[in-house]
C-alpha cells in the first residue's frame, strides 16, 4: 500500500483535529485517533467531548465535557494552530452536538469549507454499552451528518440513524442513499460486520456513483477501535491533500493492515494496532 509521508525531523507535519471521547483502555476514541494521526505522519489535535470509564470488557460510564468547552477547544487550536482535517467521534449528547456543530461552521470545517470532517456517529461501543443519549440521534441526523464531508458509520449505527437494516448488496446501497440524502457530501457503509463471504467491501457514495474497496476478512476477535481508527486515516489522508476516494481507499487498506496486527489486551476485546507502521516507515 502507498503509506502517507513522515515528516522530516524539525518541520511542522500537517495537523488533523478529533473532536470525541477518551478510551480509559486506550484501545479506541481520542486513544486510537492520535495512534493513527501520528503513525501516518499526522500531529494530531484533540478537543475531548466526554470521558469514558471502560476497558477491554465495557463501557460502564461516561462524563460528558460542557458544551461550550468542547466548542472553545475546537477554536483555540484553530485559531492558533490550524488543521488540514478534522474529525468527529463520541459527542455523547444534543448540546454537544450542536455545539460542534456550530464551532466548526465558525472556524471552516465541513462540507463546503476550507477543511474536510469526518464525522463517525459514534452512538454504541463495540459491546453495545450506549456512548450517545437516545434523544441525541436527531441531532445526528438533523445537525452533524448535514455538515460532514464523509461519515463512516457502522451497520448499527446506520440501523439507528436510518432505520435501515444493512443485509446485503441492495440494503447497503440504500442506506448509503439515505445517509447521503441527510447532507453528507460522501457516504460510507463499511462491511466489515456484514460476514456474507470472504472479504470485507465498504461502499462509498457521493449521490451519483458507488464505488467499492474490498479486502480480506481478517479472522480475530481484536477489532476494538476499528471504526475510529479508518476514520481517523481518512481524515489524515484528507489533511495530506488526498481526495475522498483515495482517502477512503488508503482508510482501507490501513485499517485491514490495523486488524493484522491486532492484540490480546485484558479479558475482552483487544484493539487494532496500528504499530505496524513502525515496522514500514
């Protein structure tokens, strides 16, 4: 796979903003986003939106940051710092999504502005333990996937945001029109839970064309943090000057290479790795 540059010693790499929760495990959330960003030569920004308390095991809690918190931490590193990206996790609530929402009109993030978003709708982690107040799931809809440049949803959290059951080919076509038709510029329905065959497809959608990226289906129960992690190397991708369909392809291709690597960690699920790279500069 073509690796996105690491930046020579002494020059300033390009930076890319997430805008979600920590992972007390570290295995995904703000955690994984940075492992990623640095690892494709990325300096990675955080404003932190909520702080989980969860390990391999589970999410049994989380402290949600004030709204307006969440906004002046995504002003300050664009006013001073800048980004070439930035993307969206765990928001946790309404408030917060609205208010990220607005803060990134403000400072020229999303679709149709200067930086590209990557909006994952994190609503559920991986053991179904709720990281999104149910009432929050119109805010998705209504106010953060109309700003996104791309959003990366997993198949239940197109369930919940569309009401569509991905099942097959034709399903997933569907719910890439419907999350297209909220505002996404492009949207991607990812196969890696839908276990029909041998190889994992993801469909992106712009409103006119599909297009596919395929890979094999990596056998391990280690998948925790796959979800921000491919968004996260989009979102460096897009910071590197790499258009969408690349981007995504590239997101692909890291996060299969993440799942090959993959570790045991506790007594649940362990995360992907991308430490890989460390081996391939």
């Amino acid at each position: 796979m073509k690796l996105l540059p690491l930046t020579p010693d002494g020059q300033t790499p390009v930076r890319v903003l997430t805008i979600a929760g920590t992972d007390s495990g570290g295995g995904a959330g703000i955690q994984a986003d940075s492992r990623t960003m640095a690892l494709c030569g990325v300096h990675a920004c955080v404003a932190v939106a909520a702080v989980t308390v969860q390990n391999s095991v589970g999410v049994s809690g989380f402290h949600e940051i004030p709204p307006e918190t969440v906004a002046a931490q995504v002003r300050c590193v664009v006013d001073d710092i800048g980004v070439g990206a930035a993307k969206t996790g765990m928001l946790a609530s309404t408030a917060i999504i609205e208010a990220v929402a607005a803060v990134c009109t403000e400072v020229g993030i999303g679709r149709d502005q200067p930086v590209p978003l990557v909006v994952d709708p994190v609503c559920a982690s991986m053991h179904g333990d709720p990281l999104l107040h149910a009432e929050a799931l119109d805010a998705v809809r209504n106010t953060l996937i109309p700003i996104a440049t791309v959003v990366t949803p997993n198949l239940d959290e197109i369930r919940l945001i569309t009401g569509i059951d991905v099942v097959d080919d034709a399903t997933a076509r569907r719910a890439a029109e419907a999350l297209h038709a909220l505002g996404a510029q492009w949207s991607i329905v990812k196969g890696g839970h839908l276990r029909t065959s041998a190889s994992s497809t993801d469909l992106l959608f712009d409103g006119d064309r599909f297009l596919e990226f395929s890979s094999p289906r990596i056998d391990t129960g280690n998948d925790h943090g796959g979800g921000d992690t491919l968004a996260a190397a989009i979102a460096s991708a897009l910071a590197h000057g790499w258009s969408v369909p690349d981007a995504v392809a590239f997101g692909k291709e890291w996060v299969t290479k993440c799942l090959e690597a993959s570790y045991d960690l506790g007594a649940g699920h362990g995360p992907v790795s991308p430490l890989w790279r460390l081996r391939h500069p």
